[in-house]
C-alpha cells in the first residue's frame, strides 16, 4: 500500500500525489488509472487536468468525519444519485 509521508511531505497533502498513483494503479496512464479505480470500486474524481484523484482518507479508512471533511476542502461531490 502507498504511503502516505512519501506523497505528503509537508503532511497537509488530501489527495495521492502523481507517483502514488502510479505504484497505486500500477500503470502511469490516466485512462488506465481511471479503469483500475472504477473496476476497483475506490471512490475518486477527475481533477480539471483529467487525472484521476484520490483521497487519502479513502484508502487509510479514516472515520466518516475526516472524509466529510477531506471532501469538502477538496469540492468533490458524488454523482450518484440518491
């Protein structure tokens, strides 16, 4: 599993860095990146560059609270419909 003083040096880091997840993913391309999150079930979004996004608190299964609070300072909202 990816660690998160590598991907967060300065510790105020929400979402995996680049390199994460690649080591992550196993794969350096975006379209993979997205394929192997989506047949995976991680939750993620697309940032405005296209690539794939990941919060830390999905993958370290931190309390709901820190999540809510990770994706409000990250703006993602789920398009799944309630």
């Amino acid at each position: 599993m990816a660690k998160k003083s590598k991907a967060a040096p300065g510790g105020g880091a929400l979402c995996l860095s680049r390199e994460t997840m690649r080591e992550l993913c196993d794969t350096p391309y975006k379209d993979r990146q997205l394929a192997f999150l989506v047949l995976n079930g991680i939750p993620h979004f697309k940032g405005l560059d296209g690539w794939p996004r990941v919060l830390w608190a999905t993958l370290e299964g931190d309390s709901d609270v820190e999540t809510d609070k990770a994706t409000v300072v990250a703006g993602w909202k789920s398009n799944k419909a309630a």
